[in-house]
C-alpha cells in the first residue's frame, strides 16, 4: 500500500503537480516517517510552492537520515541557488557529485551555479564534462550555450544551440535559449517566435515566458525610452547619488528637529521635488507596461496573478498621485490660492508603496521577499498616516506644520526602502 502511495506521488511530482504532491508525500511520510527520499522529495513540492524554509528543513531532515544521498543533496543545491546562496549551492552539488559523479544531470546543475556566479569558463567546462558522461544531456548543452552567450561568444553558442535542437528539437528549453541568444543580438522578431515555439510545447515555461513578455514591451515606443531612465536609476551612480541624497536629506531633517517647523518649507519642498518623483516615476514604468500588456490576448496570458495585481495597484496609486502633485506644482508658482505644501505631502504620501512593491516579483525568493515585504507594511503605513495629516491640514482640522512631522517620518521610511529596493533588485534587474 506504501508503495502505491509513493508512486502516486512520485507521479505528481513528475507532472509538476506540486500541490496536490505535498499531501501525497505526507501521506507517505505518514506510514515511513524516516523515509529520506520522501523528505526530499516533500521538499522540493513545499519549494516550488514557494514555501523555501519549509522546504529545506526536509530536505535536511532526509540528508540527516541518509548522508550519502545524492538525490536529497542536488535538491539542497537547488533550493540554495534559488536562495542566491551560490557558494553553499556550489558545495551542496559538489557532494552529490562525489556520492555519484558519473551523472550528467549534475554536473549542468554545477554549470547552473557556476554561471550565476559569474563563472562562465567554469561552467562551460562542467557543461563539457556532463556531455563526456553522456553527449545527448540538452541540459548540459543548453548551459554551455548560455555561457557562450553571456561571454558575448555567439558563432559558437549558435553552434551548440544548433546541437540542442538536433538533439531535442520538441525541448522547450532549447527553444527558449534559441529566443535569449536571439534576444542578445537584438533580434525581437526572430526571439519572439523562438519563445512563442518553446510555449507551444511547453506553456508554462515560465522561463519562455518572461523571454516572450520582454519582446513584447519592447514594442512599445515609450517604454523603449523610459526603460534608458529606469536603468540608470538603478546603476551604481544612482546607489551614489541615492548615499549623497540620503545625507543630506538627513542632515537638514536631524537641524529641523531642534529648530521649530519653518514658516517657508521651500528647503524641504525642493529636494523633495528633485529626488522622490524621477525615482517613483522609474519604479512605475516596469509594472505600467505590464498593465498595458495585460490588455493585450496574448499579453495576458505572459503575466502571473501577482504580477497582474501589484501592476494594477502601481498603476492605481501613481495616478492618484499625479492630480496632487500637478496641484501641489500649480500652487507652487501661484496658480492655485491653497497651499502647496499639504498637496506634496498627500502626493508623496500616495506614491510611497510604488518602489517595493513594483520591485517585489523581481528580489529572489526566501529572505529578499520577506524582507521587501515588511518594507511595504512599513511604507503603506507610514504613508497613510502622511496622507490623513496632509488631508486634515488642507480642511483645516489640523495646522500645516504637522504636515513638516508626518514627511520626516515618511522620509525616514522611504529613504531605507528605497536603498534596500536597489540593492535587492538592481543587479538583477540590470541584467
């Protein structure tokens, strides 16, 4: 009976039915609770569901049962580069290898690693001693072609690609590394309908996916534009110009402490007007052009839910922040007779959540996610605290001077957010 069960859910696990897998590996657990490739295996369902701590532990568990599994080692491995723990992932698969190192698939998994660490030599070298082992792994070709790409070596990673698809040509992922070498050389068309074949045989390739969605908002003129602007916000210049910003803006808050709130707060509303919007505004254009994507058919079905969700609310909060701060702009040079102090604050107030949570399907999973997303509680909260003391003062329940306490309290929020945003997501991003 244990038996069946445990195929049921090895079958769940071959046919990525991850869900409905981790009740059937319980169930297994439940008869054999010391069962090593059961917690593996469990693992992986609970990992791929992202539930990543949870995961490990039973990934470890069937490590702690059985040291000398390779299968429960190249499982940690995995899970640790999707952590971006690359040097532990590196030594997790290193151990497989030695428990069994005539197995190709391990060595593309060391290839994998390799590559994200920047290594590309290494791992073209990896890819090379897993097709030694067995010359028809695509995996191990498709990571030495991807290497190749990234060293800018394209006559030879078309080469192996060619020996990917001759290999595999019903493998979805040598299709979708067709449409990224494609991408490379900027050849939109040509990658567009690599990515479109991968999906055709494989349609939750998130990896085509995302291949695909980029060819798609790169057709769109404005975002071609806007995307220059939004790089260099997060280029390492901008990391400076966010330090340089971030003291100053400090220092005057730290003076303005001792000192009464200033009659004129024209010194804050300036730096104010400088920083926040070109930086809010580069933080929106990610999750705007997907929301335009979202209307188109096949667009639509590009996008995962939340992505759909977070761009529908960037998109919602930056146009309730543009009539504020359009207002606050016309009071400013005396086109409207209210104050323009309040309407910065309430416009500040709205935008807030924009760069996390535009940023949050872009950190790795695990702790980068749990920590974007106490950020955004922080930021939403803070804002809206901000927006009712903006909102009190322009109807006259509360003095405008309290807008000057609720924006050091919102600024002392979002510079950390914004800094901690760029140095989860810059890099990546950037790539």
């Amino acid at each position: 009976m244990n038996a069946q069960k445990l195929r049921r859910a090895e079958l769940l696990l071959e046919n990525g039915q991850y869900e409905l897998g981790i009740q059937a590996f319980r169930d297994v657990l439940a008869d054999s609770p010391d069962n090593s490739y059961a917690h593996a295996s469990l693992g992986w369902c609970l990992t791929k569901c992202d539930r990543l701590d949870e995961g490990e532990s039973h990934v470890l568990q069937a490590i702690r049962l059985e040291p000398d599994s390779d299968y429960a080692h190249q499982l940690h491995a995995k899970i640790l580069s999707i952590q971006a723990k690359l040097l532990e992932a590196e030594a997790a698969v290193l151990r497989a290898i030695a428990i069994d190192p005539n197995f190709a698939h391990y060595r593309c998994l060391h290839a994998n690693i390799l590559r994200k660490q920047k290594k590309y030599e290494a791992a073209i070298a990896a890819a090379e001693v897993g097709l030694g082992l067995f010359p028809e792994d695509v995996g191990c070709v498709l990571e030495k072609m991807l290497a190749q790409v990234d060293l800018d070596d394209f006559p030879a990673a078309n080469e192996t690609i060619r020996i990917a698809l001759r290999l595999a040509p019903e493998n979805s992922n040598a299709h979708a590394a067709l449409g990224y070498a494609l991408l490379r050389q900027e050849d939109l068309p040509g990658a567009a309908s690599a990515f479109r074949e991968s999906l055709r045989l494989a349609p939750h390739n998130q990896w085509a996916q995302y291949g695909l969605r980029w060819c798609r908002i790169q057709r769109f003129p404005w975002y071609r534009w806007a995307n220059g602007f939004r790089l260099n916000t997060i280029s390492s210049f901008a990391a400076l110009m966010y330090g340089i910003f971030t003291i100053i803006i400090l220092v005057g808050v730290s003076l303005y402490l001792y000192l009464p709130p200033p009659t004129s707060p024209i010194l804050i509303e300036l730096p104010l007007l400088l920083f926040f919007p070109p930086i809010l505004a580069s933080c929106a254009i990610e999750p705007t052009a997907l929301w335009v994507l979202s209307f188109d058919r096949e667009g639509k079905q590009l996008l995962l839910p939340l992505q759909k969700q977070i761009a529908d609310v960037v998109v919602l909060l930056t146009s309730l922040a543009i009539v504020p701060l359009a207002a606050g702009t016309a009071a400013l040079f005396g086109k409207l007779t209210m104050d323009a102090w309040p309407l910065f604050m309430l416009a500040l107030a709205v935008a807030a959540p924009i760069p996390p949570l535009a940023k949050y399907c872009d950190c790795a999973y695990g702790l980068p996610r749990q920590v974007m997303r106490y950020f955004i509680g922080a930021v939403a909260s803070t804002g809206l605290f901000a927006a009712l003391v903006a909102i009190g003062s322009m109807i006259g329940w509360l003095d405008v001077s309290w807008n000057y306490y609720a924006c050091t309290a919102l600024v002392a929020v979002m510079l950390p957010t914004l800094l901690t945003t760029l140095y989860l997501t810059g890099y990546r991003l950037t790539e």
